[in-house]
C-alpha cells in the first residue's frame, strides 16, 4: 500500500471510529454482501472485529473455523478455498498459521481476499488499527519513535507494523533478545536493539509483542521469569522512554511475561483496549472500500 | 575433434580421429554427426525415482524417458523410496524394474542407516554385493556424529563411499528456505548457510580421521565449497557435486511463495550461487547431479510451509550446465567431465568415456540450439520446476544405451 492509500484507509476509520463511538453505528451500511470468514488458526479480536464490522455494515457474515471446515476431513485448502468460492461471497477474511495463504486463496477465487494474519508474514488491518490509536493519541505518525518489543521473529504484527510505519514517517526500533530477531530485520528499516533500556531511550510509543508459549520454555529464551526480568515491560523500563510515551499489544496479553499487570491497566498509558476498538473501524473501512467501486487496493 | 566411432552390440569397438578415412563400414548404420558433439552419455549421480511407493509421481520408465531425452543414460537413484532401499530384496527390485521398464541405466544407492532414520547401520556389505554403488541416507544427513563415524570406518573397510545431504538437521530445523532478509519478509521459517558449512566440516574431519572416501552430492554454499577446497588441499578423500539450479537460480525464485523453487538445501543468495558456479569451473565442485525430486502439482499446490521439496531436473541438467561452455568460462570437455567421466570415476559407474571397450553410451549434442525451457514440456510424469520461459543453448538431439537408440532419430 502506498501512503496515500494508507492515510486513505486510516482517515475513513478515524470517522467511523467517532460515528461508532457516538452511536454504534457506521456512516452508512451496504446491505446484501456476503462474508465468510475462515479461520484456520485460533483468534479472538480479529476474528470477533471481522464479524462485527461486517455485521454493522448490514453484510451477511458466515463464520469459518477450522473445527467446522472439511480440513479435518482431508480437505486440501485450495479444494475448500473453491468449495467457498463456489457459493459467491464478496468477501473472504482468511487467518491461517502458514505465511502467503491468503496469497494463495487469493488467485484461486474470484471475491475480494483479507489477510487476516497469515503465519510470520502479515496482519495488515492489525497495523492499521495501531496506526489509527497512534494518531488519535499524538495526532501524527510522523516523527514518532515507535518501539516494538518482544518476539519480532515470529510476529506478523511487527512486520506489518514495520512497513507501514516506515512509509508515513515514523522511526521505528525493533527489541529482542537475538534468538527472537529476525535476520536482516534492519533492511527493512527498523532499527535493532538488544537491551531495552537503549531501545526504548526516548520512545514515543512502546508496542509490546506477545510471546508464545512454545517459545518460552528454553527454546528461544530460558524461563518466562528471565524474560521478563531482561524484556519484559514494568514502570522501571518504561522510564527511558518519553515522560508521556504510550503501550500498545495486539492481545492477547501474557500478563507477567512481557507486560507487568499494572502498567497494562494504566489507563492513561495503555491503549490497549482503545486498539480493540479501533480495530471494528479500521474493518469496516477496509471492508466498505473492498466491495465498493473506490476501493484503493486491498490491503496485504 | 573430428573423427569417428564404431560400435558393435553393447559396446564402443573403435573411436579416434581420422577412423573412417576410407569411409564407413558398409554393413553399418553410419549417423553422420557433421556439426555436432558426440559425446558419453551423462551420469546422474543423484535422482529420485520414486518408484516404489510413489508411483503416481514418478516410476523409472517416465523418469527414463526424461533422462534420454536429456541426454542422460546412467541413473543413480536415491534409496527415499517407499520401502527405504536398505536392503538386498529393495535393491534387486529396483535392478529388475529397470531392466523391465527402464531406457537407460538405473543403478541404486542405498540408506547408511535402515529406514534411513539415522540409528542403526544399513547391510553395507551386502547391499554393495548386490551392487549398491554408493550409500546415503538421501535428504537428510546422519545427524549422530558417533554413528557418522563408525559408518565411515565401516565404508573404509570395505572401500564404499558414503554420500551426504550437507545440511545438518539440528540447524535447519523446520526451515523452508534460506534464512536472511527475504526469508523475514515472506514470514517463513528458514535455513541458515551456517547449517550447511557445520555438517559438511564436521564429516571432513570425520571421513578425514576415519581415512574414508565422502562425497556431499549438492552442496548449495560458499561456506560448503570453502571447507570442501580446504580438506581436497590436505589431502582427505572428498568429492562434491551440485546441482543446476544452485549455479542457475537464488532464492529471489521463491518470491511470492513460489512453491515450485522450495528445494532442499534451499536456493542461496547471489554470493552463494557465485561461489558454487565458481566452484564447478575451478574442479572444487567435479559433478554436477540433477537431484531431481519429481513431486505431483498437489504436492506443490500447497501453503510454502507445507510443500514438498524438490524440483523435476533431468532434463535441465544438459542445457543449465552448458552455459558454463557458452560464456568461455569452461572448455566443453572440461564441463563433459563433470557429467561423464567425472562421476564415474567417484562412484564407479561403468562408461562416461569414449574408447574401445566402454559402453556403448553416447549422446549426439547440438550445442547451439537455441530454445526454450518449459516445465509443462517435461517427459517427466512430474513438472514441478520453476522454469517457464528461461532460454537455453545446446540440446541433446540424440542418446544411445548400449548401442540402442533410446532418444531421438529415426529409429
């Protein structure tokens, strides 16, 4: 996506943000589309925020889960992809655990493809919903330094957080233990720490990432205790950023592991709840632009 | 060199320059070659024929009709069948569907370990006299160092060569590309070079103190071809080989998830690709195999994470290595070694040269056609490979096994 699409995207939501908040409504509805969302990995917020924004425009919304689907029948992905396709939604949300499925899905159907987060590749409506609560808070992404702390080698998050970021402007420094950063993550503008006292010096915005939980237990990092006490996010770390710096985290959250319970709660620091929120409108924008002659590109 | 070639049965009775000065004999079928190469028949040291167990992929008659049409005329076949080829009973299957069913030469190689699964010794003794040319465990590597090295006294005691996928499993890990900055982007789990460089010092020390003879089949690195050159300088008993897309392609093939350049080792980076046609040029490198791994489209039409590796090759090989002889970085008989003669030698194959007494297995050559490679054209039961309008010079017009037209011409 170019920037110009991107504060496109971000401009729409940023109203239907305010109409939502106002009276739970959007702008205006497109009654009549159809939704699948298919989710073959396990999603709370992303998938419960598709099925929300499609429900506000008027669409009709058939949910997908991997439980449900004939994958577990032996089902290749392309055959379900094309059974799906065979009954004409406009649209197809796919979140799956391998990178470049919606890529896949996308040339074999013949509706509108979101990624919805696929494997360690991309979760772009996660990066415009950060990017809209970042600019609702500071009022600009320009200029910004924006840390993102945590897992940055299986996160999708981060990359689309990293790309999007760069094009409008930002700074953003990428913080990890070396067994969790990705290789070459610099050429892609980020810059990288491996101590969050320098990483975090000056910070704007501090994004926390999750850490899974096959990672924690020697693999990657030696204990959940040991990561927290070095990369972990308590007030102590948090003092080298700015005096007004900001905590985000896509959710869900390991309280104690990455993100100290109290500042989580902080309500005058955290925004992570205002991301929960202002991921409904980031989908009803994308939704809205995808089934409609203006839309400026999909997104991913 | 101009000159002429006889044969007689199976076998090449006469060859040198000026032979038929008084023209030809006249009881013989006289293919005049005006123009053209001939030249031994290659030998594939490394293909997976699939056959048995996954037949709907590959079986030796299609892979057969590739290879001649290729200009290949010996296989050597990688044991990752289904059964495993570790034992006598898998062996004298696969010699007897090659004698049924196949157009060239299939000879088998066999696990070092059963089952391949890296734990116990295969029968190298007996599957060598049931004739076994070399062992390996296809693509994985022996990953116990201990086991390495008792496999490798045990093939020094009974002078066998051991044949090694260079990467080792603990470093790549469930990696299904090389690991850098493309790798990150596309969001896939990756394979380190470093993975490749440790298992291949690692068994040079090793075929080095056991004073045994090793061979790394596709060697994808710089790393790799460093080490290889460093042990070959102190004398241990090394040889290498790679294979076409290594010295052809990197991984900026797999853009876009493209599942068809998922190979293993993964394709390299610029550097790595450099380093490797370096290496066949300067004789680190003294084979180059096909490794062709004939996968079913459904295989391939899979998330890049759920892909089979491999690519389809054999008739690739020809064409991608003789652009080697049309840049003027290597003489035709020096590339011809690396598919004739050169593997051979290593693996004991009979023929890859021209002289009395050797098989009659000959390939006529047309090094300047120009034309064009297209997966969808392969003779190959599968046509998983990423080439699909990738210009090309030199063909093999014509192939021979023991004197009987298998490819090409009129009869």
């Amino acid at each position: 996506m170019s920037r110009t699409e991107i504060v496109q995207y971000i401009d729409r939501a940023d109203l239907i943000a305010d109409r939502l908040a106002r009276e739970n409504q959007p702008p205006g509805t497109l009654p009549g589309h159809l939704l699948i969302s298919l989710f073959f990995e396990n999603s709370t917020r992303t998938r419960a925020s598709f099925q929300i924004a499609g429900q506000r425009l008027g669409f009709n919304v058939v949910d997908m889960s991997l439980a449900t689907s004939s994958t577990g029948k032996g089902e290749t992905l392309l055959d379900t992809a094309m059974t799906l396709n065979a009954m004409r939604p406009d649209v197809l949300v796919v979140r799956h655990a391998m990178s470049g499925v919606p890529h896949l899905l996308s040339h074999q159907v013949n509706c509108a493809v979101i990624n919805a987060g696929d494997g360690n590749h991309e979760h772009p409506t996660q990066a415009l919903t950060d990017a809209l609560t970042i600019r609702r808070r500071k009022g600009t992404l320009e200029g910004l330094t924006v840390a993102i702390c945590g897992d940055i080698m299986h996160s999708r998050v981060a990359r689309s957080n990293i790309r999007l970021l760069t094009i409008m402007g930002s700074t953003v420094r990428v913080v990890a233990p070396a067994t969790l950063m990705p290789a070459g993550i610099e050429t892609f503008g980020a810059e990288p720490f491996e101590s969050m006292a320098e990483g975090l010096e000056g910070a704007d915005v501090v994004m926390m990432l999750r850490l899974q939980l096959e990672r924690m237990h020697g693999s990657h990092v030696p204990s959940t205790r040991e990561y927290f006490r070095f990369f972990g996010l308590d007030s102590d770390k948090l003092h080298a950023a700015k005096d007004d710096a900001v905590i985000m985290h896509p959710g869900p959250i390991n309280r104690g592991v990455e993100l100290d319970s109290v500042l989580a709660d902080d309500i005058g620091r955290s925004l992570i709840l205002e991301q929960v929120a202002h991921g409904v409108a980031v989908r009803i924008a994308v939704l809205e632009a995808l089934v409609q002659d203006s839309a400026p590109g999909a997104p991913g | 060199m101009q000159g002429g070639l006889l044969t007689e049965g199976k076998k090449i009775i006469d060859v040198g320059p000026g032979l038929f000065a008084e023209g030809p004999p006249e009881d013989a079928v006289h293919i005049d070659c005006a123009g053209l190469v001939l030249a031994p028949g290659l030998i594939d040291t490394r293909a997976h024929l699939r056959e048995p167990g996954a037949e709907h992929q590959e079986t030796l008659f299609t892979a057969s009709r590739a290879a001649a049409a290729g200009g290949i005329t010996s296989i050597l076949c990688t044991p990752d069948t289904d059964p495993v080829i570790d034992g006598v009973a898998e062996v004298e299957f696969i010699s007897r569907r090659a004698r049924e069913t196949s157009l060239v030469k299939v000879y088998a190689t066999a696990a070092i370990t059963v089952g391949g699964q890296g734990r116990q010794l295969s029968e190298m003794g007996l599957l060598a006299e049931s004739g076994v040319l070399a062992f390996t465990d296809a693509n994985r590597a022996v990953e116990n160092a201990g086991l390495m090295f008792r496999a490798l006294k045990y093939a020094r005691s009974l002078d066998l060569l051991l044949v090694q996928h260079p990467e080792h499993p603990s470093l790549t890990d469930n990696g299904t590309m090389n690991a850098g900055p493309l790798a990150t982007r596309l969001g896939l789990p990756s394979r380190p070079p470093i993975a490749e460089t440790i298992l291949v010092e690692r068994d040079l020390r090793l075929a080095e103190a056991a004073g045994a003879r090793i061979h790394f089949p596709i060697l994808s690195t710089q790393g790799a071809v460093e080490a290889v050159l460093a042990a070959k300088e102190r004398g241990v008993s090394v040889t290498a080989g790679t294979a076409p897309h290594y010295f052809s392609l990197t991984e900026i093939e797999v853009e876009g998830w493209r599942t068809f350049a998922k190979v293993s080792p993964p394709l390299r980076v610029e550097a790595d690709r450099a380093a490797i046609a370096d290496a066949v040029v300067n004789g680190v490198i003294d084979v180059i195999a096909s490794d062709h791994s004939p996968h079913h489209e459904d295989s391939k039409r899979q998330p890049f994470e759920q892909a089979a590796f491999g690519m389809a090759a054999l008739e690739t090989v020809l064409p991608l290595a003789l652009e080697f002889v049309h840049s003027g970085r290597m003489s035709l008989l020096e590339l011809l070694r690396r598919v004739t003669s050169g593997p051979a030698t290593i693996f004991g194959v009979p023929g890859g040269r021209l002289a009395a007494g050797e098989p009659a297995d000959l390939v006529l050559l047309d090094l300047d056609l120009a034309w064009v490679l297209d997966a969808k054209e392969f003779r190959s039961k599968s046509q998983n490979a990423p080439y699909t309008a990738y210009p090309v010079r030199g063909k093999a017009i014509r192939t021979v096994v023991d004197g009987r037209p298998v490819f090409g011409g009129e009869t």
